[in-house]
C-alpha cells in the first residue's frame, strides 16, 4: 500500500448511481453521482472514471472495491458486494459515532436502520413493496403538478399552509392531488402536504431512538424535509456532508477492511 | 464482479417413494370418483379427517390443491377469476386460486398425473374452522356448486389455555357431524374403525414430529423447505399405513445423515426459524437464496401444525378435540410466543423470519407487536418479510433478496 492507495465504494441504486473514493485515513478524496439509466455496468464504469479522475489516482491505485445497491452484481470492477442496509448504517457510524437510527430516503425505498454506540445494527425496516414515502412518489407527483421535482423544496418551504393528503398509495394520492388542484389550492401548499406524506409514511416504519441521521438522495436534494422531520419530533436531526453518498461511503469502509 | 455461489443444497432420496404414495393417493380418489366406488369427502387441512376415513370416505384436501397450485406458480392466472366473481384479492390466496382454477377448468393435477382431469366430485364438504373463517365460505361456494351438504366445526379462536369446555364443545360438534356422514356415506359409524385410523394417524404424527425434530441437530440434516414438501403425507395421508411407512424411511435416511455429520445446506453458519406461510411459488429460488448465504432455514411453526400429539385411541373424540384445539393458529399470543420461544431453543435459532402472507393474516403473526415481543425476550434478531402463499403478484423479489441478504449480515456482525 501506497500514500496514493483508495478504497472504493459504488452504490447503484435504483435511480442514481454514487461511488466514492477514501484514501488510508478514511478521507473522502473523490466521489461521483450519476443517473443509474439502465445499464449499470456502463454507469458505474463512468462514475469510477471521474471519480479516480477528483481524487487524482488512477484505477491501478485502488486496494479494494465493495459495490452496493439493486445494481451491486453488475459492478464489474468490484470485489465484494455488501447491502445497502449494512453500507448505509457504516456509512453513518463513520460521520456519527453514537447510538443512531438512521432514515435513508432513497429513490425507489426507504430504510429505518438503528445501530447500538458501538455501531452494531440492532435492527433494520425497508418499506413495504410500493413506492409510498419514496423518491418515486415525489417523482410521480411531480408530474401531477407539471413541476421539475428539483423545484419542490423550494415550493415546500414558501408554503404558508400545508395541504395534508391521507393515502397511502402513490395512484390514490395523485387522485388527491388532482382534487386539491380542481379546488384551487396552491402549489407550494400541495408540495409541502406531500413532503409530510413521506416523512409520515418513514416514521410508520419504526420508532425512533434519541439520536436520528438522515440520509439519501431525496434528503441530499430536498433538505426542507429534514426541517419539517425535525419539527415534527421536536429535535435536531444529523446530516451528513453529502447525504447521498453516505452508502458509498459505507461500501468503501468495507472495501478498506478487505471485504 | 462479485460471484455469486451456488451452494449445494442435499436432496432426500425418500422423495420418489413420496411421489409415488402421492401418486396413488390422487389416482384412487380419481378411480373412486369416476366409479362412485367410495364416496369422497372435501376436508379442511386440519378438519376431521380421522373421522372421515374410518367412515369410508376417501378424503381430498383442498387446501392441498392451494398449494399446488402456488408451488407450480398456477396461482396467480387462477386468482382474478375468483376475484371477477367477487371474491376480493386481499381474502385467502388458496381459496381464490382453487375457485378460480375450477372456474377455468384446470387443475395442476393433470400435468403431475396422467389421465387426471380434474378434482374428484364431492359427496360431503367438512371444514374446521380451526384456521380461519375462510374455509367455511370456501367450502360453501363448492357446496352450491355441487349441491351437496356443508357441515363443519366451530372452532373457538384465540385460545390461551385449552380448557375442558372447549374440548367438550368440540367433541360434540365432530360427534353432530355423524348423522349427515351416515346418510351421505351409507355407512354406519363405527368406534373400532375410528380407534384404530386415529391410533394410524397419531403414530403417522409421532414420525413426522420426529423428521421435523431432526433439524434440532448440528448441521441440521433437514431445511424448512424440504420439510414444506414432505409434509405432503402427514396432510393427506394421515390415518393410513402408507404414511406411516414413508415417515419411516425418511426418518432412517435423516438419522443417518446425523451420524455421518452430513448437513442439507453445506458449510451451515446460521440456523433460522420461519415463522408464517411458505411462499409457495418462490420455494426453490427462497432455498438458494438462504443456502447461498449459508444459512438453512431449517425450523417452521408451519410445518410443526401437523403434530397431533393428543391424539389418543382411547379416547377419541375428546382427544381429536383438543388435539385439533391445541394448534398453534387457534392459540392466543401468549400461548403462541411461548411455543415459539421454545422452538427457537430446541432449534438453537440465530435468527427468525417473520412472512407477513398479504392474504392469509391468521398465519401472518407478526402483525400485532409479537416480533418485537419476541426479539425484546429473546434476543433473537427477527426480519418480517413482506409476500404470499400463493399470489405473486402481492410481493417483490427483490425487495425480499435485499432485506434476506441485509439480515443475514447483520447476524454475520453478531457472531464476530
């Protein structure tokens, strides 16, 4: 090993794929986010290129690689595969030492993930098969409202009284949403309703200990929903610098320990 | 990339003999039922069948059919026709798929035996309604359909302890079911034969509690999942000596596995518990899946409802009383987490799976806190699967893969 050395985390999920590069000290020298499209081999291939390319190494420098998420068999470079649970709860521990449940908003599932102080996992929630409290969800709405979904937090956080919608499914809440629309309510109000739809359906999962770390891609691109989660259980919640990549980040903290 | 391993999963050699006592069990059921040489009774899984044989009927079990028609993935075609005449998709997957596979005609039977077209006609239906509510609307449906008599027994549900009034009352309801068998039968009951069918099916039972027990070694010579298929004669075939010599066989070739150490899942790390319904449909990929990973799920409360232990010769209809009483689905909490709790120490458990069936909430017994309850008591780490006995379309494979695969590293961290 070499001062150069990096280990390698990639975690393909179902709607983006994020890798990232920790040299020996376990700093985060590079990462990369792209969109998984649907050839996941090619994407990740691309994301380790400009990745190496940031944290200025080449693939010859690379000890080891773990890959992760729904795309983690197709990693052709990777040696060793982990969940997204196990990457996600490391990933975590390493910014948070402490007893945490972790909330992973994720494009296409969500995870409630509760680790002891020594970062042992105590536990682990995934949603159920739909896409309720989802990325998805908030995509589908989106188009509902003929919005970019990356205006909604800015929407969210402009509203001044938030419409509630209360089903549980993504077709029955577009329903809603039309119905709000019909009667004249207003966008951000709408937006926000929605916002608190997913984090209702996050804290149906489990219960939640004192110390609470969100993470993923929907709460990397929508921070008003961490701001409305800590309003609503009345404490701070921790974030990680880069939420989305916190995964990856895991992965590479097992690629470090050879596995 | 990463490979993935194929682990060598050991196959039971007894298993052709079970095939062909299958075999001859659906073929005389066939013949009687063309012939109208013995008169046919439609049985819940867990009804009377003692009962039933020492009275002279030939028994077909239609939950039975259910599950063969979720195990060859049948099902889920079959559903929707159940469903278009009103019979919603969130009610029992096996009475859906049965009602639907006779309205559209077919039968998995025919591909697996030939020259068998369809179900035989039933003279009788008896339920219990021991499991559930849907067996009676079940049975009733095919009552219309083939105009002949639906009787049954009330079971009382969630039981803690089983009390003598509750025996009593259940051995009056199989003693009331007499009258209408005699007349639909044309045969007199008679106590001797039903002594000695229930002392067949107790020691039919006492073997198959034996097979299934043998998972309770190190490495485990039995999986869940060869425990799903093979119990297909303790089900059908209880009460008869065929059964009793396959539970032999199979028992020899199992003991045997224990003295030469040889495991079903090779290189077993971690020993699970199944909690709930197969997932008919997906037996052999949840197989690989587990083995894979190392891990033999090789205990089931499921495969265990098969156990009669009160069944006693001497005393028949107060002991299939409360033999069918004591089951575990008809149990309160309390008495269920304790049956539990005593299986995952028999079974020296690292880990349970709850299924929680979409369709079948009396077998889906994670839904009212017992996981948490159970995992709090025991320390025991649990994971509740989200899935179906029999339709395919309530569950997502890969949510299952992720969530199976993240357990059993969680349990990899546990054991250091």
């Amino acid at each position: 090993m070499t001062d150069q050395s990096v280990f390698v985390g990639a975690d393909v999920g179902s709607s983006r794929t994020k890798l990232a590069v920790l040299n020996t000290k376990k700093q985060l020298v590079g990462f990369s986010i792209k969109k998984s499209g649907t050839d996941f081999t090619a994407t990740s291939n691309t994301c380790l290129d400009l990745a190496l390319k940031m944290a200025g190494v080449t693939p010859g420098h690379i000890v080891h690689t773990v890959s992760t998420g729904y795309g983690r068999k197709n990693v052709e470079f990777s040696s060793a595969t982990k969940t997204e649970i196990s990457c996600h709860a490391r990933g975590c521990y390493h910014y948070f030492p402490l007893a945490i449940t972790i909330i992973d908003i994720g494009g296409q599932d969500n995870k409630v993930i509760k680790l002891d102080d020594q970062g042992r996992r105590l536990n682990f929630k995934m949603n159920r098969k739909c896409a309720a409290g989802t990325g998805a969800f908030l995509e589908e709405m989106a188009l509902r409202l003929d919005i970019p979904v990356e205006d909604m937090n800015d929407l969210a956080s402009q509203s001044q009284n938030m419409e509630r919608l209360g089903s549980f499914c993504t077709v029955f809440s577009g329903t809603e949403v039309l119905e709000k629309i019909r009667n004249g309510k207003k966008v951000p109000d709408i937006v926000k309703g929605l916002f608190f739809s997913v984090i209702r359906r996050v804290m149906e999962m489990d219960s939640l200990t004192e110390n609470v770390v969100m993470t993923g891609g929907v709460v990397a691109h929508n921070p008003y929903l961490v701001t409305m989660t800590e309003e609503l259980i009345g404490r701070k919640i921790r974030v990680a610098e880069h939420p989305q990549l916190t995964g990856a980040v895991g992965a590479a903290l097992y690629a470090m320990n050879g596995k | 990339m990463a490979e993935e391993k194929e682990k060598k999963r050991l196959k039971i050699k007894a298993t052709g003999q079970m095939q062909k006592i299958m075999a001859d069990y659906f073929y005389e059921l066939n013949d009687a039922a063309r012939d109208r040489s013995k008169p046919i009774a439609w049985c819940t899984s867990v009804g009377p069948a003692e009962l039933l044989r020492a009275m002279g009927f030939l028994v077909h079990f239609p939950e039975n059919h259910g599950a063969m028609l979720g195990a060859t993935r049948m099902a889920t075609d079959m559903i929707p026709e159940a469903n278009a005449i009103g019979y919603t998709p969130t009610i029992c997957s096996y009475l859906t798929a049965d009602i639907g596979a006779y309205l559209k005609g077919v039968t998995p039977l025919s591909k697996a035996y030939k020259g068998i077209d369809s179900l035989p006609k039933p003279d009788v239906l008896v339920f219990n309604t021991n499991q559930c509510r849907d067996v009676q609307d079940w049975f009733a449906w095919y009552g219309d359909e083939f105009n002949v008599p639906v009787i049954g027994i009330y079971t009382h549900r969630g039981v803690k302890d089983v009390g003598e009034a509750l025996v009593t009352s259940v051995a009056q309801q199989i003693k009331d079911l007499i009258p209408t068998l005699e007349e639909v039968s044309g045969n007199k009951f008679d106590m001797e034969e039903l002594k000695r069918v229930l002392a067949l099916s107790r020691e039919c039972s006492d073997l198959w509690q034996k097979v299934l027990f043998t998972a309770g070694t190190i490495p485990s010579p039995l999986t869940f999942f060869d425990g799903t298929i093979h119990m297909g004669p303790a089900v059908v075939l209880r009460g008869t000596q065929p059964a009793i010599d396959y539970y032999k066989l199979l028992l020899a070739e199992l003991e045997e596995r224990i003295e030469n150490h040889v495991a079903a899942v090779d290189g077993e790390k971690y020993r699970i518990y199944w909690e709930g319904m197969p997932v008919w449909g997906r037996l052999s990929a949840h197989s690989k899946l587990f083995a894979g990973l190392d891990a033999n799920v090789l205990a089931s409360t499921y495969c265990n409802s098969w156990i009669f232990s009160d069944f006693d010769e001497n005393d028949p209809f107060h002991s299939m009383a409360r033999a069918y009483t004591q089951l575990f689905i008809v149990r309160s909490d309390d008495a269920k987490e304790a049956y539990i709790k005593r299986m995952l120490d028999y079974f020296k458990v690292d880990g349970i799976v709850y299924h929680d069936a979409m369709t079948c909430p009396n077998n889906s017994n994670c839904r009212y806190g017992m996981a948490q309850r159970l995992e709090k008591e025991t320390g025991i780490p649990s994971l509740i699967i989200n899935g179906d006995l029999n339709d395919l379309r309530m569950l997502s494979d890969e949510q299952t893969k992720t969530n199976v695969e993240a357990f059993i590293e969680q349990l990899e961290e546990r054991k250091g």
